[in-house]
C-alpha cells in the first residue's frame, strides 16, 4: 500500500531547499555578504573558526533590520527586495529569493543581530536599540531579546550541518574549507572596491582591505592584494560601451596568461557568474594571441539594463541567461580584441589609456 501524501513542515521544506543553496562554508558566507551588500553596508567583517565549520559570522554596517522584521528575515520566502512578478523582471539586488537566511538556518545553529540606523528607529532610548534573534533546534524563532551592536547587522553561524550527518561528512578539511571561504571573499571584494573587507581565520587577519577613495590607485591596490602583486601593472583598463551594453575592467596582457584558468572574474550587473556563452567570447578575443594551453585572466563587469537578463535561473543564482546573448558575446569579444590590439602597441605598465 502507498504511503499517505503529506505537506511537508516548513522546517524540512527549509532543509531540503538548503540543498541548494548550502554546499559549505562558503555558500553561508557568500549569501551572508550579499545580504550585506544589499544592505547598503560600507564595511564588512568575516569572522572565520575552523574553516567555517565550527562557527562564522559576517557583520556590516548596513540599514539594519527594525525589531520586528528580525522573525520575518529568517522566515522561508520573506525578502524586502520584491514584491511582485513585475520586480523579478528587473532585480537589481544581489538577493530576491527570500531563501537564503531560513536555509542557513534549518541547517545550523543561528544567531541575527541588528540595529537600524537612529533615524530610521522609533526606539527613544538608543540602550536598547539593537536586538537578536535565534533559531532553536526545531525551526522555532527565540526573541528579539536585547543585544548589543553597533548600527548594522550580524549574522553568526555555527555548527554547520550538525543536524544533517551526511552533508556534514562531504565537508573537507579545515584548510580546504577556508580557501574556498576566502575565494568567495575575494570574489566580492573585487567587485566592491568601495566596501572595506576584513577577513579573519581562527583569529588571524588574512585580508584588510581599506576602501577605495575613487582613485584608480586604490583600486589597483586591492586587485593587486587579491590577485598577486602586479597584476595591475601587467593588466590592460578596458572601458567600452556599445548601445545599451557597457564593459569596464581589466585583462592581464598575453604575456602574463596562467597555466590555470583561476583569475577569470565576470560580474553583470555585479554578480559574480558562469556563464559559458561569455567565456567562450573571451576565449575567442584572445585565440590570436594566446598559446591555447594559457589560459587568459581577467576581471570584467559588465553592465546591462535589468530587464535584458534573466537572474532567476538557478537558486544560488551563478547563470544568469541574456535575452540578446549574440550581441553580448560579440560585444565582449569585440572590446576584447580591440583592447589587447592597442595593448600590443602600447608598453606594460601604460595602464589606463
Ligand atoms: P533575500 O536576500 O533573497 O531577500 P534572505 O533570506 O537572504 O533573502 O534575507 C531575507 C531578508 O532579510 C532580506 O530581504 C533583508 O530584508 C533582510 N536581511 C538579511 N540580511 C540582512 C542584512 N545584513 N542587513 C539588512 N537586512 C538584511
Ligand atoms: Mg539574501
């Protein structure tokens, strides 16, 4: 006889949909520091123990989140950033899905704490304007209770898994789990040179970034500590527009092409992507002048109107699909070209003509 059908507890429905949104360490804390980002935060600090696994936490200085939005936040499908159908077709936010902070929190033991800017609080007495949030074991939501913070928010993470043996089991070690933490630092902080980082393992500092004045030293400081000294002497500044599509950023000259495709960074609309149409444009931009065992490096944004691309393609949103996707890839591949031509006349270290 079959089993009876049965609607799912909302807390095993946050688990399951945890599956794909939570692989590691790394997805809580690219999802946390978009979060962040969308907040409007200037500054950001990612607190690592034991690769992520015992404990991580990411705190900003954003809006914040009022007292009584704290519950809601960790409710599964509550997001401030749509409201309707129409929205979806234009997102401009790094979130939308309203999956992230409940997902994370089926699978872990979590703590939200956040205080709104004085302005934007009805709270007379600022002693207690900065409240928490936990989830106990069974889903449910404890508090707020008071806390203290300073403006902005933070989320703490713990014990990832705990209650989910076997993804627990498919974590690596300690060492492996960190990198891939940082790299997903570092994916974000190339893209907000304007957000300082700081980065922590175990206590140590492994990344300070200071935010970047607008000067294009500053930024060409940070490339530099998150892709190697020298990157930006040996890179070529590209700026290109085409009707709607616009390109800025930079290619690492032939010369200096990798043995490993490890510093390909494409952002549109300042999302970090995969996209295979893309890097076949870039590949194709550099087939004259790169052996085909290098592999180019690059750090590209590229900038559409929203409605031109798709960002709901997947739950940790890594594709996205473009309605016109032959003028992008030809466009890249132009710009590209274009550059690297000039690049060959021009000397190293002439970065930005
Ligand atoms: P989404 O980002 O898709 O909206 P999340 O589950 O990641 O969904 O977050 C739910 C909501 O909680 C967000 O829409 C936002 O309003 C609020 N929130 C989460 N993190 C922060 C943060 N760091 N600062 C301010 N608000 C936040
Ligand atoms: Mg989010």
């Amino acid at each position: 006889m079959s089993k009876p059908i049965r609607i799912l507890s909302d807390h095993l429905v946050n688990q399951i949909a945890a599956g794909e949104v939570v692989e590691r360490p790394a997805s809580v804390v690219k999802e946390l520091i978009e979060n962040s980002l969308d907040a409007g935060c200037s500054r950001l600090e990612i607190d690592v123990e034991q690769g992520g696994i015992k404990r991580l936490r990411v705190r900003d200085d954003g809006g914040g989140i009022p007292r009584e939005q704290l519950a809601l936040a960790l409710a599964r499908h509550a997001t401030s950033k749509l409201a309707e159908l129409a929205d979806l077709e234009v997102v401009g936010t790094l979130g939308f899905r309203g999956e992230a902070l409940p997902s994370i929190a089926s699978v872990s033991r979590l703590t939200l704490t956040s205080r709104q800017h004085a302005d934007a609080q009805d709270v007379q007495d600022a002693s207690d304007a900065a409240w928490e949030v936990a989830v106990a074991l069974d889903g449910h939501v404890d508090g707020p209770r008071p806390a203290a913070h300073p403006v902005g928010t933070s989320v703490e993470v713990r014990d990832l898994f705990f209650n989910i043996p076997a993804r627990r089991k498919f974590l690596r070690t300690e060492k492996t789990e960190f990198e891939h933490v940082e790299q997903v630092v570092r994916r974000l902080a190339l893209a907000r040179p304007d957000v300082a980082v700081e980065l922590r393992h175990n206590g140590r500092v492994i990344h300070q970034l200071a935010a970047a004045d607008g000067q294009p030293e500053a930024v060409w400081a940070r490339l530099d500590r998150l892709l190697g000294a020298g990157f930006a002497e040996q890179s070529l500044e590209l700026d290109a527009s085409a009707v709607a599509l616009h390109l800025h950023g930079w290619v690492r000259r032939p010369a200096f092409a990798r043995s490993q495709p490890d510093q390909q960074f494409l952002y549109v609309n300042g999302r970090l992507i995969r996209d295979r149409l893309i890097s076949h444009a870039i590949r194709q931009a550099f087939s004259d002048v790169l052996h085909h065992t290098r592999h180019p490096s690059y750090v590209l944004f590229l900038e559409l109107p929203l409605h031109l691309v798709d960002v709901n393609v997947h739950p940790a949103k890594h594709e996205v699909r473009f309605r016109e996707s032959r003028q992008v890839h030809d466009f890249i591949q132009n710009a590209i070209q274009r550059r690297l031509a000039q690049g060959v006349l021009g000397q190293v270290g002439q970065n930005n003509q």
